[in-house]
C-alpha cells in the first residue's frame, strides 16, 4: 500500500475509533449520576475544593469523587479496567495495520518478497526438503540478488544439519561471486 494512501486511511481509521468512543455509554457516563450513589464532576479551577473549604481528590484525570460508596468503586474499576481494554484493542489493531503494510511492502518489490519466502522456507519444510527446493530454484532464479540470498539461506541450513564443508562451498560462491 503506498504511504499516500496508508496514512489517510490510519487517520480515518483513528477518527472513526475517537468517534466510536466519544459516543459510547462509557464516555457518557463520566459527567452523568452512576448507579451506587457515585458521581463524577470535572474538576473547574474556578470552582474547585478551595472555594468550598474541603479538600476534595482529585484523580489524574482531573475528576472530583464525591460520596463514593461500595458500588461507586466497583463502577470506576470497571470503567479503568475497559479503557484498558480499549487500548490494548487499538494498539492490536494499529499492530495489524503495521504488518498488513510491510507485507504490502514486501509484495510490491521482487527482491523483498523472494527474500520473506527464502528467509522463511525452512518454517514449511524439512531441512532435507529446503534443502532440494532452494537449489532447483537457485537454477531457476534469475536476479542474481536472490542468487545470494538462496546462497545465504543454503548455507545457513547445511550449517544447522552438520554439513560444514557445503556450507563453505556456498560461503565460496557467495565470496567470488558465482
């Protein structure tokens, strides 16, 4: 996906969530009466805990907790343990969208693309097998770019099923250039 069009999209998409949010009951329910005798005022430095001559909390996110009771408490944990929950959703969901542009990335250029699939051979297949299959496509291939990278991945697997003396032979190739 080209950055033109990626970054709009993550700006749509982070608005419509902000929007999402914005209208959802949780968001509502902060300035409004909660079940249990709980209410939340914003904090008013024209109208705070001085005027009144009490010392009021104030928490980070600059409510007042007035007259809180059991199940007052209970809803602020609740209310804490969702927003938690929404941003571990949006962190998840911006990782997605991450990866779905790097392996848009990868698709768009030859190089980068044989290089995911050569890296990961090894995940769907036998050493034996890998093995087999990255040298008839060492024949196959024609950019000679992914000629070292089969080299690489080759002597990286003869290397980890004790074959030291193939592995050099592919270092060699690698070396002058075969």
């Amino acid at each position: 996906m080209q950055p033109k069009v990626f970054f709009p999209l993550c700006l749509a998409l982070l608005l419509a969530l902000t929007l999402a949010w914005t209208t959802s009951p949780w968001s509502t329910a902060i300035a409004e009466d909660v079940p249990g005798g709980l209410q939340l005022v914003l904090a008013d430095d024209d109208q705070g805990a001085e005027e009144e001559g009490d010392e009021e909390d104030v928490d980070e996110e600059g409510f007042e907790e007035e007259d809180f009771g059991e199940e007052g408490e209970h809803e602020i944990e609740r209310h804490h343990r969702h927003l938690e929950i929404e941003m571990v959703e949006m962190e998840r969901n911006f990782g997605r969208l991450e990866m779905v542009g790097k392996i848009a990335e990868i698709a768009n250029e030859e190089l980068l693309a044989a290089a995911f699939a050569i890296m990961h051979v090894t995940e769907f297949m036998e050493p034996e097998a890998a093995i087999d299959f990255l040298t008839n496509a060492l024949g196959e291939a024609r950019n000679p770019g992914i000629h070292r990278m089969i080299r690489i991945k080759l002597a990286e697997i003869y290397a980890h099923t004790d074959q030291p003396e193939m592995a050099q032979e592919q270092l060699r190739a690698l070396i002058i250039s075969r």
